[in-house]
C-alpha cells in the first residue's frame, strides 16, 4: 500500500470511530415532563448529549426534540440513568438533572 492508500484508510478508521462513540441513553419518563423550555410526553426517549444540546428522541414516533444543557462530571461513574425532577405548574414536571449510567456525566436543564 502507498502513503496515501494508508493515509485515506486511517481517516476513515477514524471517522467511523467518532460515529460509533455518539453513545445513547434510555430515559423513561412516566409523566409529562419539561426539559428547560422543551416540554416532553410522557414515555419512552433515547438521549444523546452533543456539546450544549440534548436531544429526546420518541422511540414510540421516532420524533426529536432539542434542549439546551449544562454538561457537569461527578467523581464516580453513575451506576444507572436517572431522572431528577420537581413539582411544575399543572400536571407538567420540571427535568432538573439526569445522571447519565455507566458515565460520569451529569446534564442540568434551566427552567
């Protein structure tokens, strides 16, 4: 192979690597829930975190929507995926934080 066969090869290598790392998580909402300013129904979402942004893909719709995100770490990885909610106005909660398993991420969602 040449320089530049092994060059191409390696780039791409690389590229399929960086598509493969966009890891998901499942979210389970039980109630109707508003991440920032998105509002949520209530069901079953795959989450992936690009940079500053968050996006809720329905898995019942295959529909997605975007929030905007703080992304923190914590000290340990987070055994599970879980939800940290309060009480919004009506019958809506409000998303504070989810802690996304098996990472150390924390995403916080402003109201």
């Amino acid at each position: 192979m040449t320089a530049k066969s092994l060059l191409i090869v390696g780039a791409l290598g690389l590229a399929t690597m960086g598509i493969a790392s966009a890891k998901s998580y499942d979210v389970v909402l039980a109630s109707p829930a508003k991440a920032g300013t998105t509002e949520l129904k209530a069901g079953e979402y795959k989450l992936k975190v690009e940079g500053t942004q968050a996006t809720f893909t329905d898995v019942q719709t295959s529909k997605s929507v975007t929030a905007p995100v703080k992304v923190g770490s914590a000290p340990q990885k987070f055994a599970a995926t879980t939800v940290e909610t309060s009480a919004g106005g009506g019958d809506m909660d409000n998303i504070k934080a989810i802690d996304l398993g098996g990472s150390t991420m924390k995403l916080e969602f402003g109201q």
